[in-house]
C-alpha cells in the first residue's frame, strides 16, 4: 500500500467500497474523505491531486470501517439534519428518520404559532422533535423527557446549541417526571419494533432500548395509552408515531383505554405512521 495517495483515487476507491452497503456511496465518501482532510467538500473538486497524509488516510480507514460494519452515517459524523436542523446524535439515541417529521408537522397544524402552549415529548432522544416544534412555535414550552441519561445529555445539548430558551430536558420515565402537571399536547417517536423483527438485523448499531417494545413491538404504547391522559387538559391531544403495520391495533387500544377522535395519518412513504387522539 502505498504511504500517499490523491484525494481523487482514495474518493474513487471510497466510492467503490461503500457502493456494497448504500446508495449514497458518492455522496458518503464525499462526507468521510472531507472530514478525514478536514475541508469542505467544496475542497475535494478543486483539489484532486491533492494528497492525505498518513494521519487523514489512517482517519479516513477508520471511519471507512465503522461505515462498512453497518453504523449509520450519523453516528460517524455525529450529526443529521431533521426538520432543517442539523441536530446532534450519538449512538445512545436513534438517528431521526423522515417519517417522523410527519409527527412535527401533524403537531405544529395543531399547535397556532400565535397562543402559548405546552407540550410534552416523551423518549425524546436526540430531541429532534422537541427542537423542531420549539423552533416553530417560540412562544410554546417544550418538556422532553428521556429514560436514557446519554440522551437527555444529547437533547440538552442540541436546545443549548440553538439557545432555546422553550425547551427543558428532564431524566425520567415517560410521564412519571410531570405526573402533577397537563399539558395541551403529547408528542412521542416511542420505540415501537417487535423483539423478533428480522429489521432489527439492520440497526444493530442503534440502542434496543429506543427501538424494541416487547414481542409485539406495541409494550411502549400500552402505557402511553394509559398513561398520557393524566398529564393532558380535558381536550388535550396525543400524537404517537407506530410502525407501518400498527395502525389498527393502535387504534383498538387507543380506544379501549378510553381515547376518543382517533384518527391516523400517512407518513410521505404512503405508510400510516401516526395516528392522533383526544383525552375522552
Ligand atoms: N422508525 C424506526 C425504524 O425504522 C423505528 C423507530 C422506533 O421504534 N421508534 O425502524
């Protein structure tokens, strides 16, 4: 192996190795080989010939790596970009997915930007909808609450990184932080995966905890059910993200735990994904 290399050839050989694992491989090697120099990516086009020293290449090897074995992008980087922010995550928090945007914007159409409400977000990890929806509504209070102390250092850190002052991050366990006060809405991206999901298989590098909800995927939502009434006004409203295959069962629990005005939406995959309801 040779000790130097340009950026054009290690870009190429970059490219060809992440080409078995995404369908981003260029855009992706962009991001590893820019960071790896530490550059804009702006800065690889204008400098092919350019050549990596051995403490970028060795960068560059390890991130390739990381890559290759499964892990998201974003814990490599360290970010992602939800809602137009660009949001810092860790491993101890799931990386937001687009289909949970569709849960801010159900949210912010019932949330008018010109009252003050209060909302509540439960298992916030990153914090990516807490961030977003105190972003949109400045005038409104965002309580997140997380069971994972690494998380809740992450959401804190991405409220503090935008100087929200409408965001407060509490450690707990989903409503018992707040149990004594009501909220005008529920948000919640819960952890919704069957334990013996063969998708599972594929965000191995994601925390169990965020993702998993016993045999049937649905254990998180039984107590949100139960559990999200009490620290709702009389007319408060619950916005719960599911898996695509969900709706129907969380519609019937919904119900039997007294909820009315059920309804679910489609996320932009045309998969229904989250499904709103009433305090009875
Ligand atoms: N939407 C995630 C997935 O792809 C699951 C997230 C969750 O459990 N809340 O699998």
């Amino acid at each position: 192996m040779r000790d130097t290399a340009a950026i054009g050839e290690v870009l190429a050989s970059a490219v060809a190795k992440l080409g078995s694992i995404t369908d981003c491989a260029r855009l992706e090697a962009e991001t590893l080989v820019s960071r790896a120099i530490d550059v804009p990516r702006a800065y690889l086009f204008a400098h092919p010939e350019d050549r990596l020293d051995p403490a970028a290449r060795s960068r560059l090897h390890a991130m390739l790596a990381r890559r290759l074995a499964g892990e998201p992008m974003a814990y490599i980087t360290g970010a992602k970009e939800f809602w137009s922010l660009e949001l810092m995550v860790s491993p101890a928090t799931l990386v937001p997915r687009p289909e949970t945007e569709l849960l801010v914007e159900l949210a912010l159409r019932d949330l008018p930007g010109r009252t003050e409400h209060q909302i509540l977000d439960l298992g916030t990890g990153c914090g990516a909808i807490a961030v977003a929806i105190a972003t949109e509504r400045p005038l409104s209070q965002v309580t997140a609450i997380d069971i994972s102390p690494d998380a809740v250092a992450v959401a804190r850190q991405n409220v503090r990184q935008r100087d929200l002052g409408n965001v407060v991050c509490l450690l707990g366990d989903w409503t018992a932080p707040v149990r004594d006060r009501r909220f005008d809405m529920v948000v919640t991206n819960p952890p919704y995966v069957a334990a013996d999901d063969p998708a599972l298989a594929a965000l191995h590098a994601e925390p169990d905890i965020a993702l998993i909800a016993g045999d049937d995927g649905l254990a998180a939502i039984r107590v949100l059910a139960r559990d999200c009434a009490e620290v709702l006004q009389p007319d408060g409203t619950l916005l719960l993200e599911h898996g695509h295959d969900q709706a129907e069962r969380v519609a019937e629990l919904l119900s039997f735990a007294g909820w009315q005005d059920i309804r679910c939406f489609r996320d932009y995959a045309g998969n229904p994904r989250v499904t709103r309801a009433t305090r009875a």
